[in-house]
C-alpha cells in the first residue's frame, strides 16, 4: 500500500476516534442500565 493512503486512513481514524468513544460509552451504560434493570426485576 502507498504512503498516501495509510496517512489518510490514519488521519480519518484520528478523526473518528471521539465518536468512537462516545458510541462505545453509550453501548457501556446501555449494558449497565440492562443489567442494573435485570437485578432490579429479579
């Protein structure tokens, strides 16, 4: 692979690394809040 494309594909995932972070916090506090919910139930 060039240069080129690996610098872009760098910089894209630099970029996107904040909104990977916030979806992956909100996957983690849907988890907790299900399991919380199923301790409540049960």
């Amino acid at each position: 692979m060039p240069r080129e494309t690996t610098n872009t594909m760098t910089e894209r995932r630099e970029s996107a690394v904040e909104g990977e972070r916030s979806a992956l916090v909100a996957l983690l506090v849907m988890v907790l809040l299900g399991l919380a919910g199923i301790f409540a139930v049960s």
